[in-house]
C-alpha cells in the first residue's frame, strides 16, 4: 500500500536566510520582498511578522508603516528551490522516493521503510524533531495519496491518516486544500461551495462544466481516487544501476533476476570507485506510472553483490508489479570507503581473524527490522535494569566488564513483576510467594543483597531494594527484591529468573 508524506516548511525562505546569516534573531520580523508591477510586496513572512499582522501579498510600505523597524531582505526564488531540492537530497535518509514540492514542500513516499523507524509517528517525530533543531519550521502528516497528505498538513490536522481514511480527513477541509488557481476558488465561493466534501457532492459533469477538468483531477487526488506519480531525486554522485524492459515483467523469480544482475554491476562500479554499499535502495516502476521501493542496510561497507541481492529476496515478495514493471533501478545511496587487503599469504603464521558476522547481521536486519537487531553491552551502573545498553551489533568493545563474582539471573524481567509474599519474620526471606496467580513454597533463601541507586545522582531521591535468591520445592530459582525494609511498608517484586 502507497503511503505518502507530505513536509510543509510554512517559513523556507526566511528560515533559510536565518540559517544562512545567523540574522536577525527569531523574535524580530522578517521579510522576504520582490516586485509585483511597478510596486514592491511582501513574498514570505518569518512567524514573527505573521503574528503581527504581515502576510504575503501586501505592499512593503505597509508592512513597514505598521512595522518601523522591519528586517527586510530581496526574494530570490532561484536560491529557495535549490535550497529545497538540497534538503530534499537530505530527507532520502527516510525513504529512497523524495521528490521536491515547489516553493515548501517535499514529498515521501515512505511505504515499506516506516519499520525502519518503528512507526508512521516515529518517523515523523524523528523527521520533525530534525528540522526543528536546525532552525527549520516544519509540519508533516502521511495519507496513502500525495494530495491528501499535501491537504491534511496545510489545511487540517498534521499526523497520520490511517490507511483507507482518505475521504474522511479531506471531506471537511476548505476547498483550498485542492491545490486549484485563485480564480477557480473564487468561482466555488461564489457559489457557496466552501468545503471539499460538498463538491464532492456533485455531479461530475456540472462541476466540470462550471470549474473545469483540473478541479475534478484535483479532487480525485485528494481522494485518492486518481494516481499522482513523483518523481525521486537521485543524488548525481550516488552509484546507480538501472534496467529497462521492452516487455513488462512480474514474476517473482525474474525479479531476483533481474536484482542480482543489476547488483553485480553496481558492485562492479563500487570498486572502481573504491566504495562499499552502506545502504541500498531498490525502485521499481510500473506500466500504470505507479512505483514501489525497497530499503536495506548493511552493518559495514561491502561489495558482495551475491549477498546483497539476498538481502531483497524476502521482501521481493511484497511487491505489486500490477499490470507488469517496466524499469528497476538500484541505488548505492549511502556508501563509505572500501579498499582490497591481503586476507592470508603463504608461508606466514597469523592468528586466525576473528569471524564475520556482518553478513548474518544484514540478514537478520533485513527481515526483523534494524532496532531489533542489536547485542548488549555492559554499562557501568549497580541498578540491574540499567546495567546494560543496546548497541549496534557490529560495535567493537568498549573494555567495560561485571564482576565475575556477581551473581546474577540468566533473565532479567523489565519491569519487576509485583508478588504476594509470605515471609517468617517482617525482615527474613520469603517462605512462600504468589506470582502470576501461582503459589510457589521457598526451600532455600540467600540475601538480603542491598542495591541503591547511583550516588552521582545528586539530591535525587536513593531507591533501596534488598534482593533475595530463592530457590522452591520444585527446584525453580527466582530474584526477588523488596523497595523498602518492612518496617517501612516495602512491597515484593520479581526481577529476574535463574537458568
């Protein structure tokens, strides 16, 4: 399924200038300024001067009669778009189909990569967030089709719109949101069609003959009812490897075919580049105009073309050749340094190198997802739930080790499970205990093991657990601790459980 972002960036052009002079500060009003005729207007507006009163359009004496001390600044349209279509060339970090939408906007098309990021919301939140701390104002929303997403942003809610839900996020927007000229708007509310929904009401052929064919397109892109292509930026540096077909193909098993072949030549370039892939994009373009993508990564630099086909194998499945595919084409678009060594010589005694992993790690990566492929590294903390971190699988070693003399669980529960303990005395052992509605009787007890939180915290308050090893009648070992001595009204919890 086609999902879509739409970036809207309300304020490029005096961000960009912002960004570019590091002036004037974000508290004082900002305008960008050309020529309309023989008369000078307002183009863009900085939030600043927008919260007081100015808008694009309006003539630079009176921006500046009700703003003395304007920072006024030339448009140049020509520097905005290229601008743009560079920080376009950024956002393909989210997706490998971005495509620049004159004058502040970029397109998306993130189907079949959001996993990488967790969520829809989590890309967005991350997209967002990104902008956000370089100075850019941005907002974002994603719908299965560019013009609802394009509609949503600007004119409604920004965020997701969950899949099939189209008509009921655009259906109550203003006729604004159908990207129609200036004139066509005016006639609609002339006619009190104000909202989207009620000329989606009508007949097809009166609101063609009054508003003519560019309004019902418009319409049915918003509604998703009409296909609108994008067309992806391709970096002009990055590796490239494409294949065009004179007959339409669609079999699964031409597919790895064909990706195979436009591997080999891509590695083949990579070496003459002295490059090795980091990341791979994968496009495929349909009969229909309609496209698909593929993204996978790898956890260090290679040029083994036969690996990095498998790595598409599995989710070759995934694609929609509809009426047939007509060109793919595959990208190095991230790539690092990559150089021939010496492996082994004859006749010299070295130690055995330690083993690759990086080809299981892009497997299992490109089938599970990135996040959830990582190893556990020690972490220098007494708090058993923070004395690991995740981190990259391939990352080397950072030298810090437990005790070996510290015991601990072969799994460890995160959060602690509350449990109904039985104990002799207030501050001895549990005798017996119920955890997940089963009662389980102590035959050996070791503790307490007293943990506190770290003293760097500063005047934060020291949490105190007492840990218990317990093992029951059944030969079950368990960790238990209590947050609290007894006389304190300390509760029990399960934190982990012995091999």
């Amino acid at each position: 399924m086609r999902r879509v972002v739409s970036l809207y960036l309300p304020t490029w052009p005096t961000d960009r200038i912002r960004r570019r002079l590091g002036d004037p500060p974000r508290d004082k009003p900002l305008v960008t300024v050309g020529m309309n005729g023989a008369r000078r207007i307002v183009v863009s507006a900085c939030r600043a001067a927008q919260d007081l009163g100015l808008q694009a359009g309006m003539p630079l004496a009176q921006a500046q009669a009700l703003i003395p001390n304007l920072h006024v600044v030339e448009a140049t349209p020509d520097d905005d778009a290229a601008a743009l279509r560079e920080l376009a060339r950024w956002a393909i970090r989210y997706s490998p189909v971005v495509s620049p939408d004159d004058p502040s906007g970029i397109w998306i098309d993130i189907a079949g990569v959001a996993h990488l990021f967790g969520s829809e919301e989590a890309l967005l939140a991350d997209l967002i967030g990104r902008l956000k701390k370089t100075g850019i104002a941005a907002r974002a929303a994603v719908a299965d089709a560019p013009g609802a997403a394009w509609a949503v942003v600007r004119y409604g809610k920004a965020g997701v719109v969950p899949p099939g839900r189209m008509v009921d996020a655009v259906a109550t927007l203003t006729v604004e949101a159908l990207r129609l000229p200036p004139e066509t708007l005016s006639a609609m509310h002339r006619l009190g069609i104000d909202r989207v929904g009620q000329l989606a009401a009508m007949p097809l052929a009166p609101m063609v003959r009054r508003f003519g064919k560019e309004a019902a397109l418009r319409l049915d892109q918003a509604l998703g009812h009409a296909f609108e292509p994008l067309n992806p930026l391709i970096p002009e540096e990055a590796a490239v490897s494409s294949v065009a077909f004179a007959d339409p193909i669609g079999r699964l098993e031409d597919l790895k075919q064909v990706v195979r072949h436009l591997a080999e030549r891509l590695c083949a370039d990579l070496t003459k580049r002295g490059e090795g892939v980091r990341r791979l994009d994968l496009i495929f373009r349909r009969v229909d105009s309609k496209g698909a993508s593929l993204r996978v990564g790898t956890a260090k630099a290679s040029r083994d073309h036969g690996h990095l086909a498998k790595l598409f194998d599995e989710r070759l499945e995934t694609i929609d050749p509809g009426f047939g595919i007509e060109e793919v084409v595959l990208i190095a678009s991230r790539t690092e340094p990559l150089y021939e060594y010496q492996t082994e010589a004859r006749g010299i005694d070295e130690e055995p190198a330690a083993p690759d992993m990086s080809q299981l790690v892009d497997r299992l990566t490109a089938r599970v997802g990135s996040g959830r492929v990582y190893r556990l590294a020690p972490v220098q903390s007494i708090v058993p739930e923070r004395m690991t971190a995740k981190v990259p699988p391939l990352s080397p070693a950072t030298g810090v080790a437990w005790p070996k003399s510290l015991l601990r669980p072969s799994r460890l529960i995160d959060p602690p499970e509350p449990v109904t303990v039985t104990a002799l005395l207030p501050d001895h052992p549990p005798a017996a205990f119920i955890w997940r509605h089963v009662r389980h009787r102590v035959a050996k007890a070791d503790g307490p093991e007293r943990i506190t939180s770290e003293w760097w915290l500063g005047d934060q308050p020291k949490a105190i657990r007492d840990y218990y090893r317990v093992e029951t009648d059944k030969g079950a070992r368990f960790w238990m601790f209590r947050d609290a001595p007894a006389a304190d009204g300390g509760h029990w919890w399960l934190h982990g459980l012995f091999a």
